[in-house]
C-alpha cells in the first residue's frame, strides 16, 4: 500500500536538519574564461601471424590508426611481453600500492603518468555476483577460485577480487600476485550472505506464494536484472582506470533478461566493457544441470494450471536456456568466452588466462572532441604486413553532456547514482521518516522528501520553461535485502511569474508504505532533468515494535509542523488514484480533508504556529482510553524557556487499534529567534508511566 502526492506549499526557511548537502562556490572572476578538452583513446592490439604466434618488435611507426576514416596521431605506444613473464621463475614484486588511495576510496587504484606496475602483467579480475548464485553455486565458485590461485596461477598473472550482494559492488582486494593474500581474501567470503529470491520470472514456472507479497513481481525483478547489470556496467568502469587489457571472470548463477525491458541497460554495459578494454568471461556455477520438469526443492510449487498442462516444465527449461543467452552475449560482445554446462570451472578461468598473451598498447587523441554519444569507427592496419592478424577493439562510443541524453540514459544515470557508495550531493534535499502503529504487526511509515524551490533557479536562467523532478529510491532491511522502490517525477513549469515564487516554495514528495517493525535504511535521489543535477539523501530508521512496550507509555513518532493544508490544494496526485485514496485513508496526517505537513527542516517562524501530532497506544484490554496529560517545552542548553499548559486526552480511542491520537497547537511567539531543543512529554497518571521524544528546532523572525 502506498500514495504518491505532491504539495507545493511556501517554504518557511532554506535551512534543514539531516539532509546530504553539498555546497559549491564559485569565486567570482575577472575577464575572459577558456576551456578545452581532449579525449585519449586507448587500444589493446594483438598482432599475431599465420601460426597464430606474437609478433614482436614493431614500433608506432608500423601502425596505421584511423577514426572514422581520419588519421590519427599515436602519442602513446607500448608492449606487454607477457609470454616472456609467463615463462620466468619467480614473479618481480609489484610495486606498493597507493596507500593515500586506499585510505580515500574504495575501488581500482588507477595508474598514474609514469607507473609501469602492470607493465608485462596479465590482469585477471574475479567478481562474485552474489545475488544470482545459490549456496551451492557460491561454494562451487570460491572452490574454483581457490583451485585456481593454488595451482594454475603464473607468475604473470595479478588478481582483483571484487563482489556484489546486491547493494553495491565492493573491491575486496586490488590487483596483486600474491597468491596467499588472494586465498585468505576468498576464505573471508560468506556463502549465503546474498540470494536471488527475486529473479523469479512472473510466468508458469513461477512459485505460489498465496500472494503474501502485493508488489508486482514483474516491476522488482526487471529492476533486480538492471541493477546486477548496471553492477557489472560499475566494474567495468573501475577497470577502465587502467590502460591494460583486462578480463573479468564472472561467476554467476545466469542472469535472465525480461524481454526487451533490460535491453538499454545490457547495451550500456556491454559498450562500457568495451571502451574500458574489459572482455567478460561468464562462468556458470550452476555446472552441468539436469533440471526436475518442474523445478528443484530450491523454491516452492507453482500451484496452477500450467503444473498439468506442461506448459510450467517447458517454462523452466526456457528460463534456464534464457539465463544462459545473456551470459554468452555478455562474453560474445566483449572478446570473451562463456563457460556453461560444465562442472570443472577452473576450466573458464584457465581460458581467460590463455586469452591474454604478448599485445600492444595504443594511445591517441581523437580529433573528434564533439560529446554526442555517437560511435566512433576504429580501424587499425600494419604498414608492411598484410598477412599479419590484428584483433582490436573495432570502435567506442564518445561520451555525452547531459542534454544529449536519451530517456534510456537518464534511468541509467539515476540507477547508477543510486547504486554508488558514495552520495552525489548536487542538489539539496531534505527527509523524514514517521511510523503509525496500523495493527499488531504493520506500521504505515509515511516519507516526506522537500527540495528547496531555489534550486530550480538555474533551470530557468536556461531558459527552461518547465522542468522535471525524477525520484528514485528503495528501502532496504537489516539483512540489505530490498523491500520497497520508489520510481516517480513531476514536470513543473517555469513560467516568468512563477519562476520568482520558487525561491519561497519547496518541492515535496510524499509516499507511504507499511513496514514491519525493524531496522531500516532508506536512499532516495532526485534529479533536476533540465540540469542534471542530482541530491541523495541516505539514512537509517528504526521501526520499534510498541507491542513490547511496558516501562514507558508506546507512542509512535513525532511530528513537528506549521502547515495545514487542504488535500484540495494537492498540485497533483500520481499512481493509481484509486490505491492512492485508500493510503490517504490509513495515512493519520490527514483528518478532515486537511493534511498536516511535517517540518522536515524543522525551522519555524516566531510568527507561525507550532502544530505537534503523535499517537499513543492503550493495552488491548481497555475498553475505554485511559487520560493521558501531553505537554511541550523549549529548552536553551539547560535552561526551560517556555513551556505549554498540559493538555489532558480522554477521547478518541480507537477501539481496533487501541490508538490514541495526541495533538496540540501553540504560538510561537513568546520565542526568541535561536536553536532550541523542542522535547515532548507524555504522561499517564493511572499507570504511572511517561514517554519522552526531543528534537532540535529553529526558530527564526
């Protein structure tokens, strides 16, 4: 259950409390400004002749490179002898890698101007996608992994380990040749730590679950493949850092596309892995499966027709032929191979280093410095060697500025954000989290996300006449799993006189979803599609569960506002109308037509009023509600500075949920201007019990 609303109310204050902010100031300058770019185009090229052997001893002098027909200039030209290496006795120690990098950030350390540590170095990279492999499947592969550092490793060879538990990809160990380092970095792994229970496909193969889950199964597992590929997209960029050439050894339990819907995001990783130099070699940890007609004891029943029609065996046998398609396009369009139906898979890996011999590395600056995203044609040729076979990458898309970007574009730029570690924090945005008791087991949890109008101000200096808001974001529990996403926009326009009212407006995003009592964390991105520009707010929220409460009085949380609004006054609802009705019925914010609109910034005016809402919760056995006294006090560091007459509550108990709504309105106008600690109490004087809740507030004139 959930409602999607937008209110567009005035904006009290530009301050806020807990959002991701991040400031930039330009300093003002003098005179004229220029700028300039250039793009370096990097090419791993194997020249090889009749017997297929390495051909060395060439120079830049002996190569032709053109882009799109036009010559190019070669600035950058090198060999890696990595048969030479492969065939010596014990491997050179690499060089210490950048501490100050390692400390700062979690990923490849790129190679500086200079550095040659990887120079004559094959570089084989393993990543464990998690969320498609089962328990077995993990173990198998960390088996293999292992099999292979022991026992077929060359002194050649360099590793990187990364992983993917469906959050993000993490880089347990860059590149290194030391073998008991690699092992004691696999033996870490856990196996079962991630799982892939949401790649069910909504077909006749599918699992009757009795419809316990009311989210379309569709939506979460087109998402599920997006975010593994754009995962694989994440990997491949941080691999690009380097100019060798690299081959990442995919362990996978297959990953299956949903018909056209994943193919953007295939195409957009594939051409990254590509222009990063980045060949995919898929082992399926699966083995050699002889699958059960209508699945194995990993997953429940289907429950339907299709169990005596044939129509749910013949939908497993598809599904794992599927699954198994994107892996060989994935290898075919990288340079890579695919590793299925087999239960040696050290094998893929031996492959993968087999790959990788004796190569030339090409650099140039493409006369092209237009950003337009289009693919660029490379062709390169031997002057005096006809025969001789070169295989290269065959082109490269350029990049893009913003407003060259496709609509397939930008929902992979927001998934991207919204899969980084680290929070793009361009624009500023605020949030809050409430929770209301709906039983004995759910909790309606609405979210109010705000935006500074002001932001919107650049848009329109463009000469915007409207813009979009795109919101992306999902809920995920203690276990990291994801439980609920959030996808929406608002198109706002941008006329002459409204652009001058957002300065004192914000934009706020309203929804709402019942959780069960827990840990959560919550990540929602907003965009400015006019600019570009994109504000993250990450956080975490406890749900308590208030059945387990006994020494104080259970009260849910507490919201702080200065505004009541007429759902009348809603800019616009979006969603299904119908579900979005029933959501504001269970949402306790709206009463009577009117919705009170939390302060998420928590900045008042001295002239406003102060509105408090919270709710409290009889035992079961009351049948009527027992008085409670709720006041509210302003304290500066220890000293009280005003406080509010008590008001005693004996109505209004609901006799289902045994909820006692709490609400009070005051002046604010005996405040000084200043910070306060605004803290809530509640007493019950039959049960000889209190609560208390306190937050920072500001108040301005």
């Amino acid at each position: 259950m959930r409602c999607l609303c937008w209110l567009l109310l005035p904006l009290v204050a530009p301050g806020q409390v807990q959002p991701q902010v991040q400031s930039q100031v330009q300093p003002a300058t003098t005179g004229a400004t220029f700028t300039t770019s250039t793009q370096l185009i990097v090419e791993e090229v194997s020249v090889k002749d009749k017997k297929g052997k390495t051909i060395e001893g060439l120079k830049k002098e002996d190569f032709l490179v053109t882009e799109d027909g036009k010559p190019q200039t070669i600035k950058f030209f090198d060999f890696e002898n990595i048969d030479k290496l492969a065939e010596s006795a014990p491997p050179v120690a690499l060089p210490a890698p950048d501490i100050q990098f390692q400390l700062t950030q979690t990923g490849i350390a790129p190679e500086r101007p200079g550095d040659v540590r990887y120079k004559d170095r094959r570089l084989l990279a393993l990543y464990f996608d998690m969320k498609t492999m089962s328990l077995l499947d993990q173990l198998r592969a960390f088996d293999a992994a292992q099999k292979f550092i022991r026992t077929r490793m060359s002194p050649a060879d360099v590793m990187a380990i990364m992983e993917y538990n469906g959050a993000a990809v993490e880089v347990l160990q860059d590149f290194t040749g030391d073998r008991e380092r690699l092992q004691s970095i696999i033996a870490t792994l856990i196996a079962g730590e991630a799982d892939n229970s949401g790649d069910s496909p909504p077909d006749a193969s599918a699992s009757d679950n009795g419809a316990a889950f009311g989210q379309d199964d569709t939506e979460f597992t087109i998402f599920n493949t997006d975010r593994k590929l754009a995962a694989l997209q994440t990997a491949a960029k941080m691999l690009g850092t380097l100019n060798e050439k690299k081959s990442l050894i995919y362990f996978t339990g297959g990953l299956m596309l949903n018909g056209i819907d994943n193919q953007a995001q295939l195409r957009a990783t594939i051409n990254d892995a590509v222009r990063s130099g980045v060949s995919f070699w898929p082992i399926d940890a699966r083995g050699l499966v002889a699958l059960p007609p209508l699945g194995d004891a990993t997953k429940g029943s289907q429950g339907n027709a299709g169990m005596y029609t044939g129509a749910a065996a013949l939908a497993v046998m598809t599904n794992f032929e599927r699954s198994q398609d994107t892996l060989y396009t994935l290898a075919t369009d990288t340079g890579g191979k695919a590793m299925l139906d087999s239960n040696d898979l050290t094998a893929g890996m031996v492959a993968a280093e087999k790959s990788i011999t004796g190569y030339y590395i090409i650099g140039f600056y493409t006369t092209n410095d237009k950003l337009d995203g289009k693919f660029r044609r490379i062709k390169i040729t031997l002057n005096d060697n006809a025969e001789a076979k070169l295989d290269y990458r065959q082109g490269y898309f350029a990049g893009k500025v913003f407003s060259k970007f496709s609509a397939a574009d930008k929902e992979r730029q927001l998934e991207d954000a919204l899969m980084m570690g680290d929070p793009v924090t361009e624009l500023t945005i605020a949030l809050e989290v409430n929770f209301f008791r709906q039983n004995h087991a759910e909790y309606f949890t609405p979210i109010m996300v705000k935006i500074p109008g002001s932001e919107l101000a650049l848009a329109r200096k463009r000469g915007a006449e409207h813009t979009l808001i795109d919101f992306i974001g999902e809920i995920k529990d203690a276990h990291g799993t994801t439980i609920q996403n959030m996808r929406d926009f608002k198109d706002i326009k941008l006329s002459d006189a409204t652009a001058a009212e957002w300065a004192k407006r914000p934009i706020e995003y309203d929804t709402g979803y019942n959780l069960l009592p827990g840990a959560y964390q919550i990540k929602v991105l907003a965009r400015d599609s006019e600019t570009g520009r994109i504000g993250t707010y990450l956080g975490k929220f406890t749900i308590p569960n208030l059945d387990r409460e006994t020494q104080r009085v259970p009260i849910t949380s507490v919201v702080l506002s200065s505004q009541r609004a007429s759902m009348a006054e809603a800019i616009a609802t979006v969603g299904n109308a119908k579900q979005a009705a029933i959501t504001q019925a269970a949402n306790p914010l709206v009463q009577d037509g009117q919705k009170l609109i939390p302060s998420v910034t928590r900045v008042f005016s001295s002239k406003s009023d102060m509105y408090v809402y919270l709710q409290a919760y009889e035992p079961d056995a009351a049948a009527t509600a027992q008085p409670l006294t709720m006041y509210v006090s302003f304290f500066q560091g220890p000293i009280k500075v005003m406080e509010t007459s008590p008001v005693e509550v004996t109505s209004g108990l609901n006799p289902k949920s045994h909820m006692l709504p709490l609400q009070l309105g005051f002046p604010l106008a005996t405040l000084r201007p200043g910070e306060y600690d605004c803290e809530v109490t509640v007493l019950d004087p039959a049960g000889q019990k209190a609560a208390f809740w306190q937050a920072p507030v500001m108040v301005i004139p």
